[in-house]
C-alpha cells in the first residue's frame, strides 16, 4: 500500500513538473501578432481569368479553381493560385529579394513549418517578409522576428480557413519550384 501511494506521488510530481517546464500551447485565438491587419468579408469563389486583388500579396478572395502546391519557389508565383493554397488553411511567405538576402530567405525557409506553406519571392512589398493566412497579414523585417512564430501557431492550417484541411499538395506547381 505504501509503495502504491509514493508511486502515485512521483507520477503526480512528475506531471505537475513537466507542465511547469513545458506549459500546454497558447490557444490560436489568445495569440496576438503585433502590427498584424485582418481583412474580413472576403469572397473565395473560384474563376478563370485573372483577380486584381487590394492587397500585395493578396490575402483571399477569388481565385484560381486549382490551388499552387506548397512548397519553396525561387520566382514568384500565381497569385491566384496561391490564393487557393491559402484557402486551404496553408500560410504564404512572401520576401522581396531586394531586401533581402538568399542567407536570410534560406532563414524565413528554416522558420517555417514544411508542409502547409508556401515560400515565394515577391518585390515591392511594403515589408522585406509578407507573411500571410486567409484574411491575415503582417510584414516584418527578418527571418528573426519572433511575429514569424507567433503567426504560424496562430494561422498555419487555420479552421478559420474557408476550406480547412483540404490538400495542399495534388495541384500546380509554378515555375521555380525547389
């Protein structure tokens, strides 16, 4: 009886230690990503012919019937097949190669999660990084800045998405693809 109670004691112990040491994840909605614009009201019809959309890049609307596969791109990618990716809960990570170095792109690639995202170059946008999620977008200056985190546990296969969980492989690929 004894050793039964002083294990249930170290398993208890050991619990209440891991999460101290290791505290269960922020919820999507309790994070906050400085400087951060939403957009709502956004249509997600999909069409043929080319969207000329508000924002660069842009962060929904109409767009492409077949989505861009996820993946690193080394030119710039359709639009609005990039729109359907991010309608399928994937984050695109824009960077304008004037601004940026291919040692710092290759750190944007290294901070973001493999699959789910799409990595393209994309000049003149306002920020060097343009990281953006259906109907979310924040720039930032480097591949160091912690908002990069805080975006993609707030966004990256959001349900928020109009079509969460859908395939982010299986559609096209764009030239450059790596």
């Amino acid at each position: 009886m004894i050793g039964a109670l002083t294990a249930v004691g170290v398993v208890v112990g050991l619990v209440m230690l891991a999460l101290v040491n290791d505290p269960p994840p922020q919820a999507r909605g309790d994070i906050e990503v400085a400087g951060m614009q939403t957009f709502s009201g956004l249509s997600a019809n999909h069409v043929k012919e080319p969207v000329s959309y508000q924002q660069t890049p842009p962060v929904g609307g109409d767009h492409s019937p077949v989505w861009l596969n996820c993946g690193v791109y080394g030119q710039p990618v359709p639009k609005e097949n990039a729109v359907h990716a991010l309608e399928h809960g994937a984050i695109w990570a824009t960077y304008d190669p004037a601004r940026i170095t291919a040692a710092q792109a290759e750190a944007l690639q290294v901070a973001l999660p493999d699959t789910y995202t799409v990595l393209s170059p994309l000049e003149g946008t306002t920020s060097p990084i343009m990281l953006t999620a259906w109907g979310a977008q924040v720039g930032v200056d480097s591949a160091e800045d912690k908002r990069i985190g805080l975006f993609v546990s707030k966004y990256w296969q959001s349900p928020d998405s109009p079509e969460p969980g859908a395939a982010c492989t299986g559609g096209i690929d764009a030239p450059g693809r790596k």
